[in-house]
C-alpha cells in the first residue's frame, strides 16, 4: 500500500509505503515531513485500488 500526498499544483510532497494485513490499517504522518499548508490531496493505493480525497493542513 502506497500513501502520496500531492499540493494543489499536483506535486508531490510525500510518500510512504507499507505493507499491511487486511482489516484496519493507518500511516502515521508528521506535520514536519509535509511542511506545508493549504489544500493539499492524497492518495491511497493497493495493488488492486486506489481512492483519492482532499484534505486542509493550517499551520
């Protein structure tokens, strides 16, 4: 499983990848790694999926 956190331009500013059993997972994330705010969009895929959401970080 693949997380990527892009800005509002599309550039990418983060990625962390996993490897996770089924049922609840989550990435843990440090405001410092991003190290910036506004609207920023993430992705989560699989091998399979993927889904994508908009998120707000305020510094």
């Amino acid at each position: 499983m693949t997380l990527t956190i892009y800005d509002e331009t599309g550039r990418m500013l983060y990625s962390q990848e996993g490897e996770f059993a089924k049922g609840y997972n989550a990435f843990t994330l440090n405001r410092a790694e991003v190290n910036t705010a506004g609207v920023l969009y993430y992705k989560v895929a699989t091998a399979t999926d993927s889904g994508s959401m908009k998120m707000v970080e305020m510094k």
